[in-house]
C-alpha cells in the first residue's frame, strides 16, 4: 500500500516561504496589503507543495467568507448579465469574490437562495429583490449580513438602495416620442408587482395625461413573447409609436413589428428602455434609454464596504438618472437635454 501523504499546513507552506502563516493566510485571501515580491514567493511554495486551504474552516475561524452574495432576478436579461459582471469587477478588486443566485422572478427561489446566503454566512449582499417585503432580506440582516438593494429598493429601511430613476426616465422616453409628432404613443410594460415597471409606468402615464393624450398601454411581462404579444396588441390598436419597458420585451416587439410589414423608424417609432450590446446592431439602430450599471455596480460595492468598515451606520439611498442615447428607430430629432448622473 502506498503510504498516506501527510496533511499540509499553513505552518509548512510559511516554514518554506520563510514569512509568518498571517501573511501565507492573507496571500490565501488576496489581501493586497502583501507586496508583490513576497506573494509571488509565497504563491510558488503553495504551487510546489500542492497545498489546498481548509475553505470551511477558515471560514469559521473568520465566522464570515470574504465573499459578497449577488442576488438577481433573471440571468437572462441582458441588464443583469452587465450588473453581474459589472459588481463581479467591482468586488474582485477590492479582494473580495462574488456567489452569484438567480431566482427568475420566483419568491421560493429567493427565500432558498437568502437562506444559503445566511448559511454561507457571506460578508455582505447585494440583492435586486423579486419580493421586495420577504421577511427572509431582515433575517438576513438580522444575522449580521450588511445589504444594499440594486435596482429595486427594499422594504426593510436597514438595507442601503442603489436605483435608477425610473419614472423619469419613462417620461423621458415618452417626451420625446410626443416631440416626433406622435399621438398615438403605446407602452409596453413589466408587471406591476415589480417596483420598476410599476415606477416606468407611472412616468409614461403622466407625461401622455400632462400632454393631453390617452395611454395605451399592453402588459409583456419583461419577456421575448409577451413583448410580441403586446406589440401586436398596440399595433391594432392604432399606436404609432412605441416605448418599451425592458430589453428583452424589445426583441419581442421587433419582431412583432416584422411580422407586420412594417419598418422601424418609419412606419413605427421605437424607444426601448435598457441598451443592450445588439442594440446599435439592429437596422435601424435602436433608440434607448440607458442605465449607468457599471456606476450603480460601483456605488453599490463602496456601500456595502462602508458598512463592513463600520464606518457608517445611517442608510444611505443613490438614484442614478438614464442617459438618453438617440439613434434612428425614432424621430431625428436631438436628444432631450442632459440630466445629471446621480441624485442622494
């Protein structure tokens, strides 16, 4: 039999380097308080011996991973995709790794991802709420996990808030439909148990009544086939112009719109809320109104490490306005004015 290989430790690894186990640990961690000479020595024993850390019981001697929970509500939405990545970036260079959850719109799948981020005891989360009032988001803060909501806000006032302004930027969109000449201004909007299309819905609602014009609005659920559905149902209904209240719901209403003979641009209007990476792509490119997600991934990571170093204690809210990015799906007309980035 071959004889058992003795178990590595952190003592061995600091042994060989010549440093202490604190500074083998923080090399472990990332911890970027170690100079780069002595974490490449460090790195090149760990490769030698083979050594592989303990993950679960560092962790409880810490009683907390160096690792941010990112909790979002559909993984197939191009906009969470980017606010993934963008938080990933974010975290990694401040030493800390993310664990991704996706609970697809579903508040079981939430209240079991919360559940794991508890267990994981993770040093903090970020969370684009599908239940915005789930008792699961105090229990979480209650054990001690600091929380910032991101995109949609969150019941419990303990949790920090990174947002975009979402009624305005409806309004905005629908402003500037209204500009092009058009009356029959239709919206194609998420459900209202979600905070944002709830909020978009608003703005378009009240910038059609401020200009004395009727709403038209069809319900496409944030999704590809309920975009379609709603577009032909706006499109029968005589609607011009359409602003769209998610990406995903735009996919759906160009092709709706295809099927219907007509061009983009110039039988139809469209602006389309979100701007995903295709939508310079699409002939002819698509108006937007934009989200600044790597901003709002930024501000959301520097408040979560606020709280971590305790070095706040009162909640703090930032709503971040949309970037009107004009292209040829609507009217020729310019931009409306610039708005500015960030509101407390």
């Amino acid at each position: 039999m071959t004889p058992a290989r003795p178990t590595l430790r952190i003592n061995d690894v600091a042994q060989r380097a010549g440093v202490s186990p604190a500074t083998v640990s923080r090399v472990l961690n990332d911890n970027l308080s170690v100079g780069q000479a002595t974490r490449e020595k460090v790195q090149a024993v760990i490769e030698e011996l083979g050594y592989r850390p303990n993950r679960v019981a560092s962790n409880l001697r810490r009683q907390q991973a160096q690792m941010i929970g990112v909790v979002i509500s559909d993984i197939e939405n191009p906009h969470f995709t980017a606010v993934v990545r963008a938080v990933e970036d974010a975290a990694y260079r401040r030493g800390y790794r993310v664990l991704l959850c996706n609970t697809d719109e579903q508040p079981e799948k939430q209240r079991a991802y919360l559940g794991v981020l508890t267990a994981e005891r993770v040093a903090g989360a970020i969370i684009s709420p599908t239940e915005a009032k789930a008792p699961e988001i105090g229990e979480l803060i209650d054990h001690g996990t600091c929380v910032v909501a991101f995109d949609r806000d969150i019941a419990d006032r303990r949790a920090d808030a990174v947002l975009a302004a979402n009624a305005e930027g409806a309004s905005t969109g629908t402003a500037h439909l209204i500009a092009c000449g058009h009356s029959k201004v239709g919206y194609i909007s998420g459900p209202l148990r979600v905070e944002t299309a709830a909020e978009r819905l608003r703005g378009y609602e009240e910038c059609m009544k401020a200009a004395g014009l009727r709403p038209m609005v069809a319900y496409g659920d944030f999704r590809y086939e309920g975009g379609a559905r709603a577009t032909h149902e706006l499109l029968a209904s005589g609607a011009t112009a359409l602003l769209v209240g998610n990406n995903l719901m735009a996919v759906g209403a160009l092709r709706a719109i295809k099927e219907a003979k007509l061009k983009v641009g110039s039988d139809i209007a469209l602006v389309a809320i979100d701007d995903p990476p295709w939508a310079e792509l699409t002939d002819p490119p698509l108006t937007t109104l934009a989200q600044p997600v790597r901003a709002m991934a930024d501000a959301a990571v520097e408040m979560l490490l606020e709280r971590l170093g305790g070095g706040r204690k009162r909640r703090k809210r930032r709503v971040f306005d949309f970037e009107f990015r004009h292209r040829g799906s609507c009217c020729n007309q310019g931009a409306p004015p610039e708005q500015p980035a960030t509101r407390a």
